[in-house]
C-alpha cells in the first residue's frame, strides 16, 4: 500500500506553498454560547528539498494568557514524508490519536482515527477558497455522544485581521435544516448544481466523485441534527449526538462572499458503527453561467 500513501502525500500543500494563515478562532457551545475567541496565526515553510514543511502556531489570547507562541501546542513541528507520512493519512505530532486525509487543492480533515463507544471524538474539516482563504471547523463529542463543541476557524494569507473577506462576528446562531436553506437562498449559494470534488477512504483510496446538494452531509441536515450558522451566514456547522453502534458523520459548508461567481464548499468526515474513521468527502458547487444564443 506503499503507492497509495505516495499518493495521498503529494496532495499535501505545504510541502512546495509556503503559507501564515491569520486566524480568528471562535469556540461555541452546541447551542452558540461563545466560549473563547482569540486570534492566531499558523504558518507553514516547505523544506528546501520539498520533503514536507516547518509548521508553527501563535495565539494571542484577548485575556491574561497573552500569547503563547512556545510549547506542546505551538511546534515547531517538521513534518516529512518518511516521518509522518502513514498508510491510514498524515500523522502529526500534537496528537497520535488523530490522522490527516488530504484530498487534491487543500481540503482535509484531521481526525480521530477510532472512537469506540465511551470514548470522545475530534475532528478538524479544512475548507479552502483561492490562495487567500481558508477555513476550518471543529467538531468535538464529549465520551458520552454527545456534542462538546464547535468551532470555526477563519484564516487569511493577506495579512493581519481584520479581513478583507471574512467577517468578523462572533455570533454562532443555532439554526434548523429550513432556516440554512433560507440562508443559502439568501446568499444565492448554487445549491440546484451538481458539485464535483474528491473522496478518499481512511485506507487512502481516493476518487473523483459528483453530488447533489441534498447527498451532502449538510445538505441533507435532518430536525435532530445540530445546525450552526457562523460568519455573518455564510458558514453552517452539522453534526449530531452520537448513538452507540450507529455510524455518524459530521460536515461543514461555505459560501464565501467575495466570489465572482456562487460557489459553494463542503466538506465531511463519516466513522463507522465502530467508531472508526471511514470516510472524508469534499464536494464543490459552482453556479452554471446562464446560456447566451448569438
């Protein structure tokens, strides 16, 4: 499986594209109780032979924690095919516990690789749009099932915040499957469009696939999932309380609003009956320019 995992590591960015993503970091309770929220920085250098990359993370908390640039949570960390590259994704040194899939352009998900029934779980689910943007969102599952925490990661290679494109409120709104489609009609998100995007396995087989909006995670958002909507509405959260030996998946979607034209990300990670991690998907949706008869 030596192929797959060569593969799955030429779909890591950082390793030629050298990145300082400034970020505003927000944590909501389920129901969008803000928590914390602190801005941050998270930077990315490729190693001169292209073999991986120099990671580092800055906080710069708003209270008596000051910055933390030193430490456990902060690197630097180098990350290299030999050292970190797995046949189950892309292992980091924060946590052992917890595995990167890469899908081609930047999408990703850092992920609990098992989380058997009593245990909690985490996900991270990587979102990008151009070279300047980036998202991710945070999904984690207390040991009982049920939802611990969201939160949404805004991130800018341009600069120092505020941002040119994102915005800066820290209002989470717990929503319902009726009022994120009113939310995407609203901003005119292209949700009548077939999307196109890439799936790849936790064994690391990957695959172009093709979606309708209601065969995405958040697109087919039921009455007992929890729904988030952050960023001014333009970002929407939806993951569930987990159920003993019943498979679950989490997902996130964005509609950026400096597009030129609609378009529409999501991206989704799905564990199995068991609690291991089976799946991430990403799907985008573009909107169709309208046809001109000369």
């Amino acid at each position: 499986m030596k192929h797959l995992a060569r593969a799955h590591w030429a779909n890591f960015l950082y390793r030629h594209t050298a990145r300082r993503w400034h970020a505003l970091w927000c944590r909501w309770s389920p129901t969008g109780e803000l928590r914390d929220a602190f801005h941050a920085e998270r930077s990315f250098t490729p190693l001169d032979d292209e073999s991986g990359c120099e990671m580092a993370v800055a906080y710069h908390y708003e209270d008596e924690r000051g910055t933390l640039c030193q430490g456990p949570l902060c690197g630097p960390w180098r990350l290299t095919e030999s050292e970190h590259s797995c046949p189950d994704g892309v292992s980091h040194p924060a946590s052992t516990a917890m595995t990167t899939l890469l899908l081609p352009g930047g999408p990703s998900a850092w992920c609990m690789k098992k989380s058997p029934p009593g245990a909690p779980c985490a996900a991270e689910l990587f979102l990008h749009h151009g070279k300047s943007l980036r998202m991710s969102a945070g999904v984690v599952h207390a040991p009982d099932g049920s939802l611990q925490q969201l939160s949404l990661i805004r991130e800018d290679a341009r600069g120092a915040w505020p941002s040119k494109d994102w915005s800066l409120s820290r209002v989470a709104a717990l929503s319902s499957p009726a009022g994120l489609q009113v939310a995407l009609k609203d901003a005119g998100a292209p949700t009548s469009t077939i999307g196109a995007g890439y799936a790849i396995t936790a064994g690391l087989r990957q695959r172009p696939i093709t979606a309708t909006w209601a065969a995405t995670r958040v697109g087919a958002a039921e009455e007992d999932d929890t729904v988030l909507l952050c960023a001014e509405n333009r970002v929407a959260i939806v993951a569930t309380a987990r159920a003993e030996g019943r498979p679950f998946c989490s997902g996130v979607a964005w509609w950026p609003a400096d597009a030129d034209a609609a378009t529409l990300h999501t991206v989704q990670a799905a564990w199995d009956c068991s609690g291991a991690l089976e799946e991430v998907r990403y799907v985008e949706f573009e909107e169709i320019p309208p046809k001109v008869d000369l």
